[in-house]
C-alpha cells in the first residue's frame, strides 16, 4: 500500500518533526532576578504551546507543530536549571555584572549598557551579556579608565 493512504508517519515527517536542541552556551549560565524570571516565563510558554498543540487531531500535524515548543521547553528548562542567580551591585564603583555602565567612544558617541546574562541581553534595548567582548573588557574598571576594542578606545563615564 502507498504510503499516500496511511495515517502512518513518513520518514521524511519523523525527520521533520526532530529539531535539533538549540545550542546552550559554555559560560556560566549568569542570570539578573529579571532575567530568571524571563527564562521562567519562556519555559511556561513553551510547554504552554506544546500542550496546545497535543490537542491538534491529525498525528503528522500535531509533531509538527509541537516540534519547536519541544525544543524550546528543552533549551529554557536546562537553562533554569543551571542559571545562577547574581544579586543587584550593591558597590558602583567598578563594572560588574547587573551594572549599567556609561561610556564614550573615539568617534564621540555615548553609549549606555546594563551587563547581564546571555538569555536577556539585547543590544537594541540597551543590554549586552556578561560574555561579549565589550562587557569583558569592561569588567572590573571603574570610571575614567579607558580599554581598547580594535582600534578604539572606551572611556568610562558612569557606572550605576
């Protein structure tokens, strides 16, 4: 019988129906209070969706679309369970993680950056993670020191 007449899975969907894990980063998984919270959160929505999807009634539909909330309920359970939670700065007087930090590049610009963990960094909302190669060099500075990146040199202006 061809297997256009069977309810029975192909091969082809059982390959796509098996997304790869995302990949999980080899840091320490740092987190702010905020950012455990939001992990917390994405892995309620992820298998929040996955159960939605279970109640899909064609089998091959039902994988397909459970794929990805699977995947994600994997990656941000394993991230919660190994986050590690730093605690707000309470000294301001040198860059550390939780710190937003103020500085001035060679071209003029001021940029402004809170330094927290991989899962929530978002350079566009003003967040870079702990583990980028600016927040590295700026760790453990204080203000008026200045650090090179490439060919340009940062000067810090403020920590807070």
């Amino acid at each position: 019988m061809s297997v256009a007449f069977t309810k029975e899975e192909s091969s082809e969907t059982a390959a796509e129906t098996l997304l790869p894990d995302r990949p999980i980063s080899p840091h320490p998984n740092l987190v702010t209070e905020a950012g455990l919270k939001a992990l917390e959160l994405q892995l309620r929505q992820a298998r929040e969706a996955y159960e939605a999807a279970g109640a899909i009634e064609e089998v091959n539909e039902r994988r397909r679309q459970q794929a990805g909330p699977l995947r994600d309920a994997r990656y941000f359970a394993a991230r919660v369970h190994t986050a590690q939670l730093v605690r707000e700065p309470t000294s301001f007087d040198n860059v550390a993680f939780g710190s937003t930090v103020t500085f001035s590049r060679d071209d003029g610009r001021v940029q402004k950056y809170r330094i927290v963990g991989e899962d929530e960094a978002d350079p566009k909302a003003g967040s870079i993670s702990f583990a980028s190669p600016v927040a590295r060099l700026l760790m453990g500075k204080a203000v008026a020191d200045v650090v090179s990146v490439g060919d340009q040199e940062l000067e810090i202006l403020a920590i807070s």
